[in-house]
C-alpha cells in the first residue's frame, strides 16, 4: 500500500510529521517531486479557476500522485494554534481535493485541530491508522508520535549560508516562499545580491506573540498572526533594512494582512516595505528587476544614513 | 451623533424600524451606484473581495452625507468578513474622515461586548438590558417577517396572472410591516400581508421552472449587484427559493426560521460533499444544493463576489456535485467589472438548459406551493426522508 502526501501548501509546515506518521506504520509514503511547470499548469488547468495560487498548486500535485498511489493524505488542518483558525481553503481541502478528479485514489482526511483539545481530533488520525492496516497498538503509537511531534513550535534553526551584508525579511506563506518554483527562487535571489533573507520561521515565538498582541484588530488566521507578529517584530527592532510582503494571487487572507501591515508600518514610520504577487505565469524579469531596485534602493538609503550621521558627528565634534 | 450602516437587503428597512425603536439620529446609506463602487475599489486593497469595496464606497458616501458614526459587523473567522471593519477604518483614517467606527460582534460570542458596543450609541434611557433585549426580540420577530414576505414573493413571481402584482403586493407587505411595533402589531401585520398576497391573481396551469438560488449574502441579496436577479428569474416563469437570508444569520440557535432547515438538516446534507464548517455561507450553499436538488429543481444558481474564499470552495465542490446530483448548477462570480448583459446570457442559457432536461423527462419538476396553512413554501418532503 502506497500513500502519497502533495508536496504543497501544509507539507511545507507538518510535512516531517506525516511522514513520520506513516513511516511508524509501516506504510510506503509517496512524497510528489518539487513542484515544475508541468504540475501548476496541469493544476491550473484543473483547479476551479477562482482559487488560490498554492490551491492550484497543491491540485497539480495531486494529479502528478493520482496514477502512483494507492490513497493521498490530505489532513484538514482546522486551526494551527490556540485562538485562531486556518485559512477557509485548508478546511475545505479534502473536500476540494476529491471534487478535483473522479479517478482520485481515495482521499484520507483526518482533522488536525491543533487549537483544540487533542483528543476531540486524535481519534481520527487513530481510524486513518487502522484504515491503513495498523494494528492496535501501533496506531496508537504512531498517533502519540504525531502529537508529540506536534507539540510545540520550534524556530527554524540557522541553515549554514552565507550571510549577506544586509537582512532582508521575506513575510510570507512557507508554502510559497520556500517553494522553489513558485517562489521564481526569490531567496536564492536575494541571497545572489548579496542580503540574507529572513523568512517567517525564523523568529521566535514570544517574540511574534508580544508584537501581533500590539495590533488594534486581532487577527483570527494563525499563520497570518504570526507573519504580522514577525514584520512588527522586524520593523519594531530594525532587526532587518527592508521587508518583502509575498502573497499569491487570489489569497484571501493576504489581502486584508497586507493592507493592515502596510497601513500599520506607514503609520511607524519604519522600514520599507515591498509587495510581491505571484501567480502562475513564470515572470521572472519582473522579479529581478523589482528586487535589484528594492535591494538597491535600500543600500542606498544606508550609505544616505551614514553619510548623515558622519556628518553630524563631524558637526558636534568641531563645534564650540 | 449621526449613525450609519451598510446596506443589504431589508437592512435599511430593519435599521429604520431600530432608530424609531430607540431614538438614533442616523442617516440612510446611499443605495449603490457606480459612482460607489467606484470610490470603493479605488481605495479598497486590491485583491479585496468584493463586498468590502462595495461597502467602503458606500461608507465614503454616507460620511460626506454627514455621518459620525459607522457601524459595521465583526466576527472571528475564517471568512474575511470579520477583518472587514478594521480595514475599512484604517483606509477612510487614512483618507483624512474624522468618525467613530463601531464593530458589533454577534452577541452569541460575548453578550457583554455586545451590550457595550450598543451602549455607547444608545440613548441612556434604552441601555438597560433586559429592555434592550426585549426590544431587540421584537425587531428580530419582524426582521423574520421581512424575510417571509420576500420568500412568498419569490415563490409567485413566475405565477402571476398580471405582471407587477406580486411586486405591488411585496411593497404593500412591507409598508403594513414597517409601521407595526409590539409583538402583537406584528403578528396582525404578517396576517395583513398574507391576505394581500392572497389577492395576487395567479396561473396556477402555467408551466414553471423551480429554480435554486444559493451563494453569498450580500451579492444575493443586493439587487444593484445581482442585476436584481429574482425579478429577472420571476418575469421569465421561474419560481425561487433562497437559501441565505438575513433573519436566518442572526437567528440564534441555526434555526434558519425563513430558508426552513436548521444548520444540522443543512450540515447532514452537504457532508458527502463539503464535510466541514469552510466560514461565511460556503456549507450553507453546498447543503442547500444538495436539498434543492432531492427535492427535484430544475436548476441552481450561485452567486459569490469575486475570490470569496468559504464560496470559492463551494464551487469547486458544486462542480462534483452537478454531476453526481443531476442538476444544472450555474456559478456566478461578480466583481466591479461584471456587466449586465453577461450574465444574463448565462442565466438564459441556464434555463433553456432546464426547460430541455424537463422535455426530456430528467426532472419532473415540483409542485411549487403547497398550500395548507396560508403561504407555505416550503416543502416538508426532504425532512420527511431524512
């Protein structure tokens, strides 16, 4: 029995965990390959045309899965964290995905309510594990590896590349910014003109939590929260010279989050901040161009910085 | 302090009866234009969807018109609509408008928050709760009673021996209604509309199609953006059925009083297709659907605002649905740039597809009044089955 998990959207956050669900019962697990041309055409060709960049994404994942597996998982992931919930297209996922293809292998979809008491959900994890043909007490051993795992957030560790004379923060969905397809290598390009991007993952809980609290509205999407707890976290420390807003075509909860976080760092008067849209169509050029002059822009707005404070250095030094 | 509140459907009509209620001073949104959609999408984040714009180009109407004070719905996800209020206030902040913005939450989420947020509009001798509850029953009783008269004439429109009947009777209903005030004016009032409704002469032998329409609130129930859609079914002999109505989403307890399913009849009926709460009326939609089409209409019709995320879901799931159900399910998308002529083209096509599948014997097509009990639309044949 073959599994297959897409290489899409919430892969990017739980993926290891999955795996090691299915790996603790025994299952051939079938991960879909780094996402090409081939799978967003096919998933933008099939997906209802209204949806999401990363939905279109994820259904041409699926497709590519379709003839190699015997079952996908596809987990409906209802909330990410206590006091929040997912985006409306992660609840509807399983539904969306077995409306994608009659021939689809079919779809398991245990909930994963992260927000919520675990046992309420944790039992259907249990029924997909015995579905699988696991027995009893390794059901219940891989559903207990899988809370465990759960538990807890972990910032991502630093990776070992080299460090750029400047940070960037990059805010945006995991699924889209470390997608190298998707995201047209954007941090590998900002990494190329010389700055480290910093990415959502990368910073740390408490302080993403005591930033998103300062915000008048409270936002109710957990990864939203903490993308915005992260850029006030930013901007707030001047941990970073610039931001890169990137949002996909078609994201709802993007569209409100980036008008709040450009309205919000407006009135701070604090770093620049630039939005990224990307869809399907693989415009490259228009990233290069956009990043060298945001780049540019902001190394120019540092050698103005000190150029200033030399001066007034020079002015209070040499005065009476 | 002058207040004012979005529009949709029967809301001005509610927000009248609210004001004579408890003395507000409050100024009337604008019914929408161009010109509103056009200050809307201009201010509004582009990928917005398209009930905000809608509504920050009214709000931006009414605060020129004089207006101090907006009142705008909140909520708590997932769908955007609960974000609406704080991104409208940044954006009209920004735009240099000095007021106060109010968002209400529902009061079945903090009955306290609620309570405040009112108190700070009210006059004081109103702000006590158990009268403001009282009060508040009262107007949800008549919003209910709004929202019948709507659905019976929905249901008589593609009856109607002379045309304009139903309309006149409609606009009497609502007259008789408004001017009702205590629990038993109101009840008298619905009486009187029933027998007004009564009179409407009616082609019983007339050939019809039953028509579903689904989707999301506020393009449903807003003519200016669904090309007044009902009358437009009704002229062309199409009796309707709603799904969402504005009584059904602030009745406490998902009773839906005016669609006549509960949540639980509608969540039973969406699950094989749509098996979880998306937000907004997405399972709503996906349950409707399914009960329109047991109960053997001849064709469906979702309306959505362009991106709407709980919505866009349910599209993607009426897709499996329209083949697994045997219904001809038009999906409607609108947005700014929508025009008129395009989907009405649709809808024809729509129908003509309908009246085919009838010919040929697929749909049987169904009684479209059952007529014990004065105007009962509703049909009790898919509770019966459940």
């Amino acid at each position: 029995m073959k599994v297959g998990i897409p290489r899409a959207l919430l892969y990017h956050h739980y993926g290891e965990r999955w795996l090691a669900f299915l790996d603790a019962l025994g299952v051939e697990a079938v991960v879909s390959e780094c996402t090409t041309d081939d799978i967003i055409t096919a998933g933008a060709f099939r997906a209802d045309n209204e949806t999401c960049l990363p939905v279109k994404v994820f259904s041409g994942h699926l497709l590519w899965l379709m003839d190699r597996v015997d079952a996908v998982l596809v987990p409906r992931v209802v909330s990410q964290e206590r006091g929040t919930c997912s985006c409306p297209k992660f609840m509807g996922l399983p539904d969306l995905a077995r409306s994608l293809d009659p021939d689809l292998p079919p779809v398991l979809a245990p909930r994963m309510d992260l927000g919520d008491r675990r046992y309420l959900w944790a039992r259907e994890w249990y029924g997909v594990a015995r579905s699988l043909n696991g027995s009893r007490v390794s059901s219940a051993a891989a559903v207990a590896g899988l809370l465990h795992g759960l538990s807890g957030y972990r910032a991502r560790e630093d990776d070992g590349l080299p460090v750029g004379d400047m940070k960037i923060g990059v805010a945006g969905h995991l699924y889209n910014v470390h997608d190298h397809r998707v995201s047209l290598g954007l941090l590998d390009r900002i990494r190329s003109m010389g700055a480290t991007p910093i990415t959502v993952d990368e910073v740390p809980s408490r302080q993403i939590h005591k930033h998103a609290k300062t915000l008048s509205h409270r936002i109710f999407w957990g990864f939203e929260r903490r993308l915005v707890g992260a850029v006030l976290h930013w901007s707030r420390t001047a941990d970073v010279s610039g931001i890169i807003f990137v949002t996909s075509f078609a994201c709802g909860p993007g569209s409100i989050v980036g008008a709040l976080i450009e309205d919000q760092l407006d009135r701070e008067g604090s770093v620049p901040l630039m939005t990224i849209t990307l869809d399907e169509h693989s415009a490259e050029a228009g990233l290069v161009t956009r990043l060298e002059a945001f780049t540019d822009m902001l190394r120019h707005t540092a050698r103005v910085a000190r150029r200033i404070n030399a001066l007034q250095d020079a002015g209070n030094g040499g005065g009476p | 302090m002058k207040i004012a509140v979005p529009r949709m459907g029967n809301l001005p009509l509610i927000i009248r009866d609210l004001a004579n209620r408890f003395g507000l001073e409050y100024i009337e949104t604008p019914s929408f234009s161009e010109r509103t959609v056009e200050i809307g999408a201009a201010l509004a984040p582009e990928f917005a969807c398209f009930p905000l714009k809608a509504v920050l180009g009214s709000f931006v109407q009414v605060l020129e018109a004089g207006a101090d004070t907006l009142v705008m719905g909140g909520g708590h996800g997932p769908c955007r609509f609960g974000s609406y209020g704080e991104v409208q206030k940044r954006i009209l902040e920004r735009e240099g408008y000095s007021f106060k913005m109010l968002i209400l939450d529902s009061p079945s989420t903090s009955l306290k928050d609620f309570h405040e947020g009112l108190r700070s509009i009210l006059p004081r001798q109103h702000v006590r709760l158990p009268v403001l509850l009282r009060e508040l029953l009262r107007v949800l009783s008549k919003v209910v009673v709004f929202d019948e008269v709507e659905k019976w004439a929905l249901a008589l429109r593609g009856l109607e021996a002379e045309p304009g009947a139903v309309d006149s009777a409609l606009e009497d209903s609502r007259e008789i209604i408004g001017r009702a005030f205590s629990s038993k004016e109101i009840k008298e009032a619905r009486r009187e509309a029933q027998s007004r409704f009564d009179g409407v002469p009616l082609d019983r032998e007339r050939a019809h199609l039953k028509v579903g329409l689904v989707g999301e609130i506020f393009i449903v129930l807003e003519p200016y953006f669904n090309f007044d859609i009902e009358s437009w079914l009704g002229r062309r002999g199409a009796v309707v059925e709603r799904s969402v109505s504005i009584s059904d989403t602030v009745y406490p307890g998902g009773r839906n009083p005016v669609f006549g399913y509960n949540d639980r009849i509608v969540a039973k009926a969406a699950a094989p297709y749509l098996s979880h709460e998306v937000g907004g009326d997405g399972l709503l939609t996906v349950g409707a659907t399914t009960i329109y089409a047991r109960r053997g209409f001849d064709a469906v019709v979702h309306l959505l605002p362009f991106t709407c995320m709980p919505e866009v879901i349910a599209k993607g799931v009426l897709a499996r649905m329209s083949s697994e159900l045997d219904i001809p399910v038009l999906s409607l998308s609108i947005d700014e740039q929508t025009g008129r002529a395009g989907v009405q083209t649709r809808l024809e096509a729509l129908l003509d597809l309908a009246w085919s599948r009838r010919r040929k014997g697929r749909t049987a097509g169904t009684a479209a009044v059952g007529e014990e009990g004065g105007w009962k639309v509703e049909d009790k044949t898919f509770k019966a089955a459940q």
